[in-house]
C-alpha cells in the first residue's frame, strides 16, 4: 500500500492555505478568500499549519526574503503558488492541489538542497518552487477547518441565520489579540444582549486566529536576517536559529534593568496590512519602541492598483464616478477592516460574516438583499459587551491629535479608543447603506476615501501609519495587534500607480 502517496491525496484533496498577501494584491485577496470559502478550503493564519502557500498580487523584490523565510517555515507536504490577478486564482490554486498531491514533487521539496537543486527548475518550468528544509515538527492538521469559522454557524441558521455558534464570542486568550482578565483574573464569560456567548472558547473553525501569538516567530519574520544589527539590535548580541535577536539587558521606563526583546510584526501576519512591517522593541509584554519601516514599493515594470481608493482616482483622473459606486466600496472597506479587527479579538464567526458582506457589496447586490444582514451585523457587533471590554481604553487617539497628524476619516470622527473606532466604522456603514444606487457624480472633495480625505500627494494611509509607533510604544504586545487593526492603514495607497507618479511630480 502506498501510504505516503495516500496522505498526499487526502491532503491536496482540502489543503489549508496560507494568503501572503502583497501590497496591490487586495483584488488577488478578496478572489481567494471567495473561492476558498466556495471550496470549503480552510485558511491557516500560520506556516505551521498550511499545506499550500498562495502569494497575492504583484511581484515586488524587497518582499521576496520575507516571502522565502515564509516558505521555509511551512512542513513538507508543502506546495506554493502565486497568482498575480484575481482572474489567476482559480488555476493557481487548482495547480497548487496538483502540487501537493504529487509524491515526485513533494520528494523534492523535502529533501535537502545539494540533493533537489539544479534540475528542479527545468524540470517544473514556471511552477514557484523553492529549496526547503527537512519537514518541521508539530505541524498540525486538524480536521477542524481553519478557514470557514462559521460552518458552524451555518448549522444554526445558515449564513444568514439569526444564532451565532457557541465559540463565536471574542475570544480572551491572549494570543488572540488581548490579555486582559476579568477583576477576579478569570476570562469573561457574560452573554451579549442578542444571546450570543462570548465565552473566549477556541475556535478552531476558522483561520487558526487563536494562533496570533506564533506570528511573531513565523510568517511576521520580516527581513530577520538583515536585522540583526538594527538600530538597538547590535551590540555584540546572538542571532537565535529562527533569525530573531536574543534578548538583551536595558532600563525600561521605571529606571530597571529587564531584558529586551526586538520583534518584527509583518509584513506577511494573518489579518494584517499587506506589506507593513512594525518592529518592537519589548521588555517583557509591554512595547518600549516601535518603528514602521517603508513599504515595499514595485519596481518600474510593476503595476500596484489600490483596489479601495479606486473610485476616487478615477473621478480625479476625470472619469465619471457615481456616489453610489464609492459609498459601496467604501462600506466593503470598513467591512473588511471590521473583519481583520473581529479576527484579531477572536471572534471569528463574526469576521466570516463581516467577509461575505463585504463581498456581497462589491459583487453589486442591491440595498433591500443585504440591509436585513447588515443590520443584524451592526447589532451583533455593535452591542457586544465583551467586546467593548476587550478594547475599551486601548490605542486612545483624540481628535486633536488625529488632527496634528494629518489623520482624518474615521479615525478622527471616532475620538477615542479602538472601542470607538469600530463602532465609527458601524456607523458609517449604516450612514451609506441608503445611498448604496445614488447615481449623482462623485466628489472627491465632498466624499472621503474609507480612511480620510483623498489626496494623492498625502494619502490618508500615511498618516494612520505615523500615528502607530506613540500609539504602541507603552502598549502590551496582545494589544498592539489590536491597535493596528482598528486603524488599519493601507500600504496600497503609498505605492500605488497613480499616487507615486504625482509624488515623484
């Protein structure tokens, strides 16, 4: 009996799919996340965990070291694929199963360099493929389904349907997106008004979001390697095996002398901006520094499209627009960051569902399909009280200071916390649902981009992203996550064909 070409079979037949996602890949994105949940193939957040990986959107070079540490830390079986435009998904990830089913090519990712080089390329063509190391350990496979969180759901009611599973609440574990305890030092387990129960449960039924802790040391690398002497990272200290910096001694804000850790978040997290890199500096679980590097920008033959400010560079371009084609991308946009946010605070039934609505929009569904859903969304999430606990008090930006960085959009109505700014973006969805088919001429002046005001010479990206590092630094680690996802910044509008072209005059 062929075992091993068995195992390889079951494995293609519903392989776990890690998306590393680059900036001007949000189309490339939204495409394999639909056909993912179509196929019923679940999405793992970490390389441990993935059987095939799927890099989405164009080909830029400074992303290329992140992308191979990435591909090294998944286990054999293990197949990679890469689909540059949405309409390339489909054959990507139907050749990527034909990879991971195959026991020749899977003999050769495994086995050691000196063995597999040399012909591999000839033999494969243009199929991506890569030295690799011997299969790591712990890889888990369960049958759980790390992508569709909300199968489960689906068997209270459908999609749609008013109950929630019994896991589908934020969960409190601290990988998940915050530490934080109740008085007694006990997790919340209080019920919502609408009934459901967040009771901090695992849920192993989507994404693998209860594995945000092992970011940092898998697909968050970043550049390892060429950080290893990086601002305060030198100093004679010792890179471990993985790539990251041990720890090194030095006086935290209180005057003690505790290690320090430095940490890279980015630029391939699950439910993160596409190619942004933060690197902390941590003493404990608390974030001492953080800095943002520049995003990785295409070379001159490449072509980034920021898929969300798309209306508004084509009715500045001097195409007609309609409000009604920008109010619903911009409600999408806010959907999909209230999904990455929802993701990060472990409630993934409630990210899926977030997902499909945001997709419903984009596909062009008409107001009276998607307003019952969309209410009963905002309700869900809006009114959840542990939800609110979990973020109360984290990542506070006044409207002043929002201001004074050049911050508008919701991140400035909202004046306040993350609490405050998911529920800004709640109510903007409500506040465009009606204008959904308005067919008078859109104004860029009048109506902002989904994060602030558009200006290609200042897109409002860049100043939620110089808003991260006084927001984080002070920050526990579990929290810093979820700060950046209540901002969610988007590296796609600072290299963007269009946006550099008037930047560079």
């Amino acid at each position: 009996m062929d075992l091993t070409g068995l195992i390889l079979r079951v494995t293609a037949e519903r392989p776990h799919v890690l998306l590393a996602t680059v900036p001007g890949g949000a189309a490339v994105r939204l495409a394999a996340e639909r056909l993912l949940r179509a196929r019923d193939w679940p999405q793992a957040s970490t390389p441990a965990k993935a059987d095939l990986l799927l890099v989405a959107g164009p080909d830029l070079p400074e992303l290329r070291t992140a992308l191979e540490r990435l591909w090294r830390d998944m286990p054999a079986p293990r197949a990679r694929v890469h689909a540059r435009t949405p309409d390339e998904v489909e054959a990507a990830l139907d050749s990527g199963r034909a990879l991971l089913g195959s026991p020749a090519v899977q003999r050769e990712s495994a086995a050691p360099p000196g063995e597999a080089g040399g012909h591999r390329e000839r033999e494969h063509g243009a199929q991506e493929r890569h030295e690799g190391d011997d299969q790591a350990p712990g890889h888990d496979r369960d049958g759980g389904g790390e992508g569709e969180a909300d199968r489960a759901g689906d068997a209270h009611g459908g999609p749609d349907g008013e109950h929630a599973p019994h896991d589908a609440g934020p969960d409190t574990e601290a990988e998940h997106g915050d530490a934080r305890q109740a008085p007694d030092g006990q997790t919340p387990d209080s019920q919502d008004p609408d009934g459901q129960a967040p009771d901090g449960q695992d849920a192993d039924g989507h994404g693998d979001h209860g594995d945000h802790g092992d970011h940092g040391d898998h697909e968050g690398h970043g550049d390892h390697d060429d950080h290893g002497g990086h601002g305060g990272h030198g100093g004679g200290q010792t890179d471990m095996p993985g790539g990251l910096p041990m720890a090194e001694p030095g006086a935290d804000r209180d005057g003690l002398t505790l290690d320090r850790l430095h940490l890279p978040l980015g630029p391939f997290l699950a439910d993160w901006p596409a190619g942004l890199t933060v690197r902390l500096v941590l003493q404990g679980d608390v974030v001492q520094r953080a800095d943002v590097d520049e995003p990785a920008r295409p070379s001159d033959d490449a072509a980034v499209e920021a898929f969300w400010v798309q209306p508004w560079l084509r009715a500045a371009s001097g195409e007609p627009v309609t409000v009604g084609e920008a109010v619903r991308r911009r409600a999408a946009a806010h959907l999909d960051s209230l999904g990455r946010l929802l993701a990060v605070a472990g409630w993934p039934a409630e990210a899926v569902r977030a997902g499909r609505l945001r997709d419903d929009l984009l596909s062009g569904a008409p107001r009276a399909a998607v307003a019952p859903r969309l209410e009963r969304f905002n309700r869900r999430v809006g009114r959840s009280r542990t939800l609110a606990w979990l973020t109360r008090g984290i990542g506070v930006v006044t409207a002043q200071k929002a201001r004074e960085a050049g911050a508008g959009g919701p991140a400035a109505r909202a004046d306040g916390d993350v609490t405050a700014r998911y529920r800004q973006w709640l109510a903007d969805i409500r506040h465009d649902l009606p204008r959904l088919e308005d067919p008078a001429p859109l104004d860029v002046a009048v109506e902002d981009s989904p994060r602030g005001p558009w200006s290609a010479e200042a897109p409002p990206s860049a100043a939620l992203i110089a808003l991260l590092p006084p927001l984080l630094e002070g920050a526990e680690l579990a929290a810093a996550r979820l700060v950046v996802a209540s901002l969610d910044p988007d590296p796609e509008e600072l290299v963007a064909r269009g946006v550099v072209e008037v930047a560079r005059g």
